[in-house]
C-alpha cells in the first residue's frame, strides 16, 4: 500500500471529512476520494461507508488508519536517527498556544532556540475550549495546552504525545483596596457574595470556580465572562470583580492594581502540557523544541519561587 494513500485515510479518521482532509492537504475533495479509492481497492476491504451526506470509516478502515498512524511513526523515528547521526535538528517547526502561555514561556524558547541555530519556529495563538487543544495537533507540531487535572491522560485522544512542562498556581485576584487583600490566605466562604470575572463555558478556569462554589457551599455570582485574560484584569484593577488569574503572569500592566492571594481548601492549578501527533514528536526539530519549553519552563518556575509559597493542603 502506498504510505501517502495510507496517510490521506489517517486524516480521515482526525479530520472527519474528505473537504477537510483536501483543505489540509492541498487537494480537490475529488482527488482524495479518488486515492482512497484506490486504497480500498488494495485493501481489498470496505474502508469507508456513506452516514448522511458524508462518509464514514468502517472498522476496517479505522483499523488501517491507526496501522497508518504507526507508519507515519516508524518513518519519522528513521529520519530522526539520521538527523542525531548528522547532528542536525534544523528545519520549521509550527506552534499553536493559548495567549498566556506564549507571553510566559515562547521569547525564552525563541532565545533559546536561536543558540540553536538553523531551527526556525512559527507561532501561533489560539484560546479554545478545554477539550479542543487535541484538534490543533492536525495542523501544529507542538500545540501548548492547559487544563486542570494533572494527568496527560486528561486528553481525550489516545493518538497524542503529551509532555508535562509545568504547573502554574492559579490565585485569587482582587484589587488593593479590596477588604480580602489585608488577609494572608483566602478560604472557599470568604468569596461568598463576591461578583466573580470568569471566564466562558468550557475554558479550563470554570473547573476552578465551580470547585470553590462546592467547597463554599453556595455558587458564585459570575457577572463577566472573558476568555482574554488582559480584559479580566482590566476589570479587577478597576474594582469590578474579583478573579482567578495565572500566578506567573497575572497582572501585566495592571501589576501594582491587582493584589494576587492564595487560596486554601481547593486545589487552584493548571497543568501545562505540550501535545503532538506520535509521528511529529519523533522528529528531531520537534523534540528540540520541546527540550526548549522544557528549559523555560524550569526556569519559569525557579524564577517565580519567591512569589510562590507552598500551597496550602485542600
């Protein structure tokens, strides 16, 4: 079977149809269905089946577009080889991030990187849902991606790398003049009655809200949902609410109007993984610059040590 047939039917099966798997591939809808033809016909199976106005895989060919998928990993794995033998982890490597992520971590990977020399890194921002950072992975080489649970089989996909960088504490953000900034911690109950800057459906933070509502007995009053964290600042610094903020990048250029404070009886963290298709995470390149968010990250933390104590025990 011809590798860049096998590769189309992989597409297939992430991208869920045959304009998304052209669109990402550089074809006409009528050409990849023509190779896939042709694979079904050396497969000599049923690979595909009409649902709706669309197609679908059969078992089959779910079964053969994961046997793809450890192709496209054995090839990957070869060329890497040849790379370290030559010593030569260059090329294009393409990055997705959500926003607070790429200010934290992405002008230390840039410097990084540059020492490296001939590795050129394209980045990109993107703020999706929680359960959305796996689809990025079809079309970026690393996509930075955070979420509440500390596991990375909190993805969905069993198609993933995921590689733990970091945990970053999540506090709770007021305003100086606020009566909760005098105290050293804050419990679950002294948020009780506070008008809450959330954040949109589905974002990772919600999680954290609603965790503090159970561990206070009553829910919170969100008043704003903002998914740029820039606007939820804004509106703390001007006395509008309260928030839960990114320790290591909370403020920005409202520092000296927002006071930051941590929170006791909940967990408030998120975990910071780095994801990639299995293939792409055998590349030299790649791995190069997930050594990179690595380093960063490190010293990301050690850098913010002093503005952050142990947590208070949940």
């Amino acid at each position: 079977m011809d590798v860049r047939r096998l590769e189309l039917l992989r597409e297939l099966a992430e991208r869920g149809s045959i304009t998304e798997v052209a669109r990402a591939t550089h074809r006409t809808p009528s050409a990849v269905s023509q190779q896939l033809r042709v694979l079904e016909r050396e497969a000599g199976l049923p690979l595909t089946e009409k649902a709706g106005r669309g197609i679908v895989l059969t078992d089959a060919g779910r079964a053969l577009a994961r046997s793809a998928t450890d192709v496209a990993v054995a090839i990957e794995h070869a060329n890497a080889l040849w790379d370290e033998f030559r010593n030569d982890p260059t090329g294009e490597v393409s990055l997705a991030t959500f926003p607070t992520g790429g200010q934290m971590l992405l002008p230390g990977v840039v410097r990084r990187l540059d020492e490296v020399g001939g590795l050129t890194l394209h980045c990109s921002d993107r703020d999706p849902e929680s359960d959305d950072f796996p689809a990025l992975t079809a079309d970026f080489d690393i996509v930075l991606a955070h979420t509440a649970s500390s596991a990375a089989t909190n993805w969905p996909s069993t198609e993933l790398a995921a590689v733990k960088l970091m945990t970053e504490p999540l506090d709770i953000a007021l305003p100086p003049g606020h009566p909760l900034a005098e105290k050293e911690l804050l419990d679950p109950e002294d948020l009780i009655g506070e008008r809450w800057i959330g954040v949109p459906w589905g974002y990772p933070f919600e999680r954290t809200i609603l965790d503090i509502s159970s561990a206070a007995g009553t829910p919170m009053n969100v008043v704003q949902r903002f998914g740029d964290t820039r606007v939820t600042e804004a509106f703390v610094a001007a006395g509008l609410g309260v928030a839960i903020l990114p320790c290591y990048t909370a403020g920005g250029a409202y520092r000296s109007e927002i006071v930051l404070k941590n929170l006791r009886g909940v967990v408030a963290e998120r975990h910071i993984f780095a994801l990639m298709r299995p293939d792409r995470a055998e590349r030299l390149a790649v791995r190069t610059v997930v050594d990179a968010l690595r380093a960063e990250a490190d010293a990301v933390v050690a850098a913010n040590a002093h503005r952050n104590p142990p947590r208070p025990a949940a």
